[in-house]
C-alpha cells in the first residue's frame, strides 16, 4: 500500500499501528506506548484545539500529558508570540493558531518534534522567531526536530538531513551537504565556442542552458573533478553557484525531466 507524508508521520508517533516493519523508539515500539508518546511532540498541519479552551485551559491540559512540560517555558514564549492566554483558541485566527500550536508544544519540552507543514499561515516575522525558537531549543536540549513540507525553500537553512518521498516510498536519504557535494551548478564561459558533447564525454551533465556566450550546467560529480576537467578547456569565466534545495529535490529525484 502506497502511503503520503502525513499517513506516514501518524505511524511515526503511535496514531497508527504498520502493517509490518517496526517503528522503535530508544529501541522500543512507539504503537501503543504511553511513556514513548511522551517524548514526541506533533503539529498536524491540520490543528485541533478543544472548542471551549483558552489558551491557558490547553496549558493545563497539555501538562497532565507531557510530563516535562514548563509553565516557565510558557510564559517566556508569551512575551514572543504576544497573544493573551485567556483569549479562546478557535476563536483566533488560523495564523494565531499555529503560533498557538509551536508555544504549546515548545512548552511541552519533548525530546522529538515532528512538524507537518508548520509555517503555512505565520507571517515572515514570525516564521523567522519560529525558526530562532526552536534552532534554539535544539541547541541548548539536543532536541529532534522533523519536518515534512513541500516549501523547501523554506528548509534549507535549518535542515541538516534530508528525505525524498515518492509515491509512498523513501527515494533518497542524505545529509544535506553530502548531498551538494555531489551536485554542482556551473556559470561557465568560453573564449571559443565549445562543443558540449565533448564535455560530456567527462562529465555527467543533468542540465544545460545558454544565455548569450555563457554556460550554465547542472553537474553530478564533485567540485574538484569538475574543476579539473573544465578547466583543460582555458574557461574566461568559471564559477561555481549554490544550488537551492529545491534544486538538489529535483535533480536528485529524476534530474532534467522533471525541471
């Protein structure tokens, strides 16, 4: 059976037993497992909040669940999200909910977050303390943090490791800059005009475009070799650009026909 992003998150928490496999914690089950639930926080990107609760109410029901949670936690995070916790939480906006959402959990001080799309809604500010929030968190508690969205952009800047799923199933595991290492884009320019199927006889080119005289080449091999091997063709300009994550998503799962 072929299952998305948040099917799979839901198994990843204990909301879902597998039909095979095993999902392990600290070496144990996360199904069914009351003090592993503990240690894991989720924000669904569809939230939920009791109908009648203000913000406080969630903080105390929250604290009879996650043992760790921190009333100091709370209310340091209430002079950043600057939203009055008696104000009733479905009553908010959907932006306000989700900075609702990151206080409450951050509160919880879990040792594993999982975030299903956990900026849509947050104005650029906020998304901004969001970010400095729980880098911050990860700093100082060594914090898990795992994030599913399609807004990559957004990631690349706080993401050390990468997961690429299609069609239900995992298509690529990396470090994010293990994964650079071996993909390069190239602005190159020729006093000559050089014939490109002689470059390719070295180099492994997934993409190649040409504005004016100058080159610019996507290349799956690492700098060095690229370096070495273009250079045999006396280039007037050479520089290597840094390619978005976007970019590494794509040429990594499919390369040219899927840009």
């Amino acid at each position: 059976m072929v299952h998305g992003k948040t099917t799979t998150i839901k198994h990843l928490i204990g909301m879902y037993q597998q039909d095979e496999g095993e999902i392990l914690f600290e070496g144990k089950p996360v199904y069914d497992n009351e003090e592993i639930k503990k240690k894991i926080a989720y924000i669904s990107d569809d939230l939920y909040f009791f109908h009648t609760y203000s913000i406080k109410d969630m903080a105390k029901f929250y604290s009879q669940i996650y043992e760790n949670f921190s009333f100091a936690m709370f209310h340091e995070l209430e002079k950043i999200f600057q939203i009055d916790s008696k104000r009733k939480v479905n009553k908010l906006s959907k932006g306000m909910k989700k900075q609702v959402a990151f206080w409450l959990t951050i509160s919880c001080q879990p040792e594993v977050m999982i975030l299903d799309e956990p900026i849509d809604g947050l104005d650029p500010i906020m998304k901004e303390n969001v970010w400095k929030i729980l880098l911050k968190e990860v700093e100082k508690r060594q914090m898990t943090v795992i994030i599913s969205s399609h807004n990559l952009k957004e990631l690349e800047n706080v993401c050390t490791d990468i997961g690429i799923m299609k069609q239900g199933k995992m298509v690529l595991e990396k470090q994010l800059e293990k994964t650079e290492k071996n993909l390069q884009k190239v602005q190159i320019a020729f006093q000559k005009e050089i014939n490109l199927e002689e470059l390719q006889k070295n180099l492994t080119i997934l993409k190649q475009e040409k504005i004016g005289s100058v080159y610019y080449l996507v290349i799956k091999q690492e700098e060095e070799s690229i370096r070495t091997e273009l250079e045999k063709h006396k280039p007037i300009l050479m520089e290597f650009l840094p390619l978005s994550l976007e970019e590494v998503f794509l040429f990594e799962n499919g390369g040219e026909e899927h840009v």
